[in-house]
C-alpha cells in the first residue's frame, strides 16, 4: 500500500510538472512570435500608453506638406491630391505661386520655387505650416509631388510614438558623416519636432543654415533637427519584425531587377539601410516611394485600393455548387457566328499573314 501511495504522489508530481512546461512554453511562444508586425517602442511603460493609443484612439492627426512648382500644379500636384492626397488629415502644397482649387500657398517669391530653391521652400513651408497648423495636427509630412504615400501604413508606424516628443522618421542616410532623412522619399516631424525646429533652429544660423541657393535640403534638415535634440527615427527600425526600408528614395520599379543594375551608387553609398533588389526588397509596409509619374502614381492607386485578390479559401467557397451547367453556358454565352470563317480561303478580307 505504501508503495502504491508513494508511486500515485509521483505520477501527480510529473502530471503537474509537465502541465506546467507546456503552459509556459505556450506562453513563451505568445510572447516571442517574432512574426507579429507592431510599432517598437523602448520600454514597457511606453509599450502600455502606446497601446492604449492604437485600440482605444482616433488615427493621428497627420498634415501632409507636399512641395511642388506652377508648372506641376495640374499634373503631378493635382494626381496627388486625387490620389492618397485625400487620405491626409490636411493637404496643403508649397510653391512660389497660389492656386487656391488645390490648396496650393506661396511660401517663395515668384519664379523662385525651383530645385535650386528646394531649401528655401522646405524653411518656408514649414513656417507657414506652423504658424497656421501647428497646434492642430499630431505629425507633419513633407513629401515632394512626385512622391506616392500610403497613408494606412505610416498610420501603423506612428501609433508607437508620441507626437508630443521630438521625433523624426524617414528614410536614414548619412553623408559627411551626418545623419538625415532622404527628402525624395519624404520624411515626418512630429509635433515637438516642428516646434523645436521653429522655436530654436529657424532662426539661428549657427545650428542651422539659413536661406540659400542650391541648399541640401534634406541634408540641411538632417542638420537643424540634430542641434535641437530631435531623435532619429529609421524607418526600417520602427516594426518589430520588419527591418526592410519603408520610405523608399526611388520608384518601385528600380527595387525589382535582381541584376542590381537599377540602383544608383549614391544610394548604396548613403544609407543606412542594405539596399535589396527582387520582390524581398522592400517592406509589405511600404509607406512612400520617390520618382513617381502620374501614371504611375494611378497605378499605386489602383493597386492598393482597387485591385481585390481572392483567397484560395473564398475560391474554393465560391466554386462549391456554383459551376455552370450546359443549358446556363448555352443561354449566357451562345456560340459565335462563325460563317465568314468556315473557309478562310474565300474570306474578303484575309489578313495579310494568314
């Protein structure tokens, strides 16, 4: 009996021991997949707050500032507001001349809006957005107009981050030795950012440059946001799980040839980021993409928002008990007329390479 007594507590010990392993090994699995896309953040306080945001808060408030010229306005400038343009809380476009059906202000005297002028735009935009928006927008896009932005995705990698503490988001690059964001491929300022950049660095010529011709602009941005204590944000780093680029500084286009041929060797010089070719090249969280044409700003747009793609599953769902009978073919597609092919040889009008 007492053998037995001794050998059922055991069996109890093992039976509650290996409960309890597959528990915690279940649990570690919960806590560890890896393949779950959320926004990083740096500690558990955060990662609380941050949370709470993203399930129980309205999207962020996002500002869009897209730089353009007047002779753009009714090509690229006008596809980006029919396009994702719509998707912004608020869009306005910065130029040397205003055109009011779109939205478009005057930061730059007349004839002076062009590539030469892209630091003084950017300055001056800013200034504008600032002291019309400032307060009332949580982040501030600044994209060119032949920029292509999905607004869904930056949406996902802004939810982790406070706008009320100074952050900058963008594409990383580095050139003399000097960290900044690519311009082309757009970048984002949070609300303390923008402050900061206004409040401290606009004016002082010390820590920032100051109006001039053939400026950096996304160099010089890089620049100012650094003196004034603002924190650089690369995208590829800002998903756990994902460490693909998601503001990328060229078309799409030029990501897909395996060969590498299509990569310029500034960009590879330049980023931070390990530059990828093929269908692995680019984040599925791709927020913006650079050197994009009107057309194929359209077919981003068609793309992303139109194009449905059937599951196998629904496929399968739909096939069942559905198939066309004979008589349903018959009726919905009746056989063509097919007289004038009987005989191709007496067809009046045979084309010349039958």
């Amino acid at each position: 009996m007492t053998a037995k007594i001794k050998l059922r507590s055991q069996l109890h010990l093992l039976t509650g021991f290996m409960a309890g392993f597959v528990l915690a090994f279940v649990l570690l699995l919960y806590v560890y997949d890896v393949s779950r896309v959320t926004p990083c953040w740096s500690s558990s306080s955060t990662m609380s707050t941050a949370t709470a945001r993203i399930r129980g808060s309205p999207p962020a408030r996002i500002l869009c500032m897209v730089l353009t010229c007047p002779e753009n306005v009714e090509t690229l400038a006008r596809t980006v507001h029919d396009t994702w343009g719509q998707r912004c809380s608020h869009l306005i476009f910065a130029s040397s001349e205003d055109y009011e059906p779109l939205g478009v202000v005057q930061v730059v005297e007349p004839g002076g809006g062009g590539y030469e002028d892209l630091w003084n735009k950017t300055r001056e935009g800013f200034r504008h957005v600032w002291e019309h928006f400032g307060r009332d927008f949580d982040w501030f896009l600044k994209a060119d107009d032949d920029t292509y932005v999905v607004m869904e995705n930056l949406q996902q990698l802004l939810s982790g981050f406070d706008p009320d503490t100074p952050v900058y988001f963008g594409y990383k690059m580095s050139r003399y030795n000097v960290s900044y964001m690519s311009g082309g491929a757009s970048y984002v300022l949070s609300r303390q950012a923008l402050d900061r950049f206004m409040t401290q660095a606009y004016e002082s010529e010390v820590i920032c440059p100051q109006p001039k011709k053939m400026g950096i602009e996304d160099f010089y941005m890089g620049i100012c946001l650094q003196n004034v204590g603002v924190h650089f944000v690369d995208s590829s780093q800002s998903l756990d799980g994902d460490t693909k680029p998601k503001f990328m500084p060229l078309d799409l286009e030029h990501y897909m040839s395996e060969a590498n041929i299509t990569i310029p060797q500034w960009l590879r010089q330049m980023s931070f980021s390990l530059v990828e070719t093929g269908l692995t090249c680019c984040s599925k969280y791709s927020v913006a993409f650079h050197y994009a044409s009107r057309e194929r700003m359209f077919l981003y747009e068609f793309l992303i928002y139109h194009l449905k793609v059937l599951s196998p599953n629904l496929i399968s769902e739909r096939n069942q008990g559905s198939q066309l009978t004979l008589s349903d073919l018959i009726r919905r597609f009746p056989l063509e007329d097919n007289s004038n092919i009987k005989d191709l040889l007496q067809m009046s009008e045979k084309p010349e390479n039958f």
